[in-house]
C-alpha cells in the first residue's frame, strides 16, 4: 500500500514529536509510510534508515528553492506527489492548500486535521487525537529512534569513547539566544560532576556566532581535555555518539529531542520555551528558571537556571 504523510512543521524537534504517530499509520496498515517534510526537518539524517518510512520527500519552500512556493509550487508539488500513486494520505495540518494538492495528485483516500481550526491546537494532543479518530489507537508520546549497533560500536571506537566513565553529551546550542544557557552555568556542573565521577563531556552545538563563543569558553576551560566538540561533524554522525552517553543535559535544541528519542536521560533546560518541549518524553527531565512555575515564550529566564538543580537530578538519574 502506498501511504503518505504530510508533517510541514519547522525543525528536528517538531520532526521527532511526530514520528509515534507516523510509525503507528505505518502499524496499522502494514505498510512503511513516505513523509513530506521540510529540508530544515533534517529527516534525511536520522530516518532514512527507519523501517517504517519508505521514503522522504523534501518540500522545497525556502529561500533557496521555491519550487513548492505559491500557486505555481502548488500544482508543481501535486505533479511531484503524483507521480508515486499513493492511496492514501494523513495530513497533520489544517491547511486547505495541502487538502487541495492531495486531491489534484489523484490520492482517493485523505485523512486531514479539521480544516481551518490551526488556532490554539495543541501540538501533541491533536496528533494524539486525530490517530484515535483515524485509526482507532492510542498513541503515547514516546518517539524513538532505532540505531544499527555497528555505528554504536564504530563510534565507540573513533572517538575513544570508555564505557567506565560517565559520558555526557551537552547539548550547549539553541534556537535562539534566549534559549541558550550561558557556558558558566554548564561550567559550573561540569564542575561539580568531575568532582564526583570520572567524565568526559561530548559539546553539541551550531556553528553561528554566539554559540561557537559558548562552545570556545567551554573549550578553553580547565576542562579542555575532557571535552569533544561536535560542531563540525554531521547529525547521522553525531547519533552514535549520543547512544554511547550516559546523559545528556540539553538547551531546548534538536540534541534535547533526538538524545530523548535514543533513550538516553535528557535533562531539558528550559528558559524561554513551553514546558511541552521539554517534557513530553519521559527520557525528559525538564529544569524551569527559578521563581517560575512554568516556562512559556518570553520567560526570558536564561540566567535563572540553576547549575545546583542540574546536578542533583543528574545524581538521581546516576543513582
């Protein structure tokens, strides 16, 4: 059976909060299931490998390719959907525009979010219920992200990975500025954490300015020698080694979701971000700035996490 399924949200993150549902499409008919998805999705770098995805269609509506852009990209992207004669087709928007291109590409059977009801939809809740209503399951909000043990193994090896220390990915870039914690607060428990156990620190960030100035203070620390940058090697390259630590301690980043998504404890650090984000996994331990008792858009509170409360959940998740 040729399904498809339509995610257009932005990011890593919102990708891997939607793979329990496109996994139980793919259970429920027995059949792998081809996404579409935006290129910044990077889906190419951690699904393609996935069994229950066929294969990835890259939506092209950026600055650099507007072949799926306006009216023109809309029959331009109903021509490139046709031609894989899929049969049916879950929508996880309420778009109209992409109702309209599933019918011009000749697909009989569309599942679709209520049309024109995008407002204040919850975003794992009206995933969770449109598969009850579509299919009749209860999905639990648990994406995973299944690994060949080889690449583990291999990257076990290059990167000199020993199983006798505490291996902890930090996940020091973000989104934006206000979600990126600054580099003495992850200096502080790096602190606290070489003081009580043998550890060696994997530094996962972005290349732009800001953080690579975060990522250099680490790395000119007294900590050099325990850390490993990972600003210049690619996602799929960076997944093994993320499944070799014992941790992670994540900024709200791709490296939150896709560490949660291994199984690996993933303590959130959440300063300027809905708590959701942090908190839908339960690999997720979510660390709010003080004084808050939740954290939105605009809590702006960066310089009130706590190093101390990072430390002590570590200790608990060790223990």
């Amino acid at each position: 059976m040729k399904i498809l399924a339509i995610q257009n949200r932005m990011g890593i993150g919102d990708m891997v909060i939607f793979l329990p549902y496109i996994e139980a499409i793919s259970k429920k008919f027995n059949s792998p299931v081809s996404i579409l998805v935006k290129e910044n999705s990077k889906a190419l770098e951690y699904l393609e490998k996935s069994k229950y995805i066929e294969k990835i269609i890259i939506l092209e509506r950026n600055n650099n390719n507007s072949h799926h852009d306006g009216i023109i990209g809309s029959f331009n992207l109903a021509k490139d959907i046709k031609k894989y004669n899929f049969e049916k087709v879950f929508i996880f928007n309420s778009s109209l525009r992409f109702h309209l291109i599933c019918k011009m590409a000749g697909i009989k059977e569309i599942f679709q979010y209520p049309l024109f009801k995008k407002k204040n939809q919850h975003l794992i809740k009206t995933a969770q219920s449109f598969i009850k209503k579509e299919l009749d399951m209860n999905i639990d909000s648990n994406p995973t992200i299944k690994l060949n043990s080889s690449l583990i193994e291999s990257a076990k090896k290059k990167y000199n990975i020993n199983s006798n220390q505490i291996n902890i990915l930090l996940g020091i870039g973000g989104s934006g500025p206000t979600k990126r914690i600054p580099a003495y607060k992850f200096l502080s428990f790096m602190k606290k954490s070489i003081e009580n156990h043998d550890c060696k620190f994997f530094l996962a960030t972005g290349t732009n300015e800001e953080e690579q100035n975060i990522l250099n203070e680490i790395l000119n620390s007294e900590f050099k020698e325990r850390c490993t940058p990972l600003d210049k090697i690619k996602i799929k390259e960076i997944l093994p080694i993320i499944k070799n630590c014992k941790i992670s301690i994540c900024n709200d980043s791709s490296f939150s979701h896709l560490s949660a998504a291994l199984n690996i404890p993933t303590i959130v650090l959440l300063s300027d971000t809905p708590l959701m984000y942090g908190s839908y996994s339960p690999n997720m331990y979510p660390i709010i700035p003080d004084g808050e008792e939740t954290v939105t858009h605009n809590t702006l509170g960066k310089e009130r996490i706590d190093p101390e409360k990072i430390f002590k959940i570590f200790k608990e998740i060790l223990n």
